[in-house]
C-alpha cells in the first residue's frame, strides 16, 4: 500500500513547507542538542541539502 492511498504526505511540501523556510529550519535543526549525536557530522549546509531534498520529495 502507498502512503498516498493512506493519507501520508510524501513531501515536506505536502505539509505546507515552502523554500523560504529552508535557511531557518536548516539554522535549527544544525544548532539542535541532538544533532551532536548524528554519526555523521552535520552542519546548516547539510541539513539544508536534506531539507531541499525532503520538500520535492528526492530520495
């Protein structure tokens, strides 16, 4: 079964994220406590990089 089918957004986008958002939720999620225990080191152009990523839907 799809998310779809079920009611799961696919994208960040789908959940009403748009790209002028990106810098301040990259800023966050890099300057988060638990990002410190991410195996790999990840700063704001990384999380914006996932970010970008998660609001078009690229796996």
């Amino acid at each position: 079964m799809e998310p779809r089918q079920i009611g799961i957004p696919r994208t960040l986008a789908e959940l009403g994220m748009r790209e002028g958002h990106l810098a301040t939720f990259a800023e966050m999620a890099a300057a988060d406590l638990t990002a410190g225990g991410n195996p790999v080191r990840v700063g704001m152009p990384e999380m914006r990089r996932l970010y970008e990523a998660a609001l078009s839907g690229r796996l």
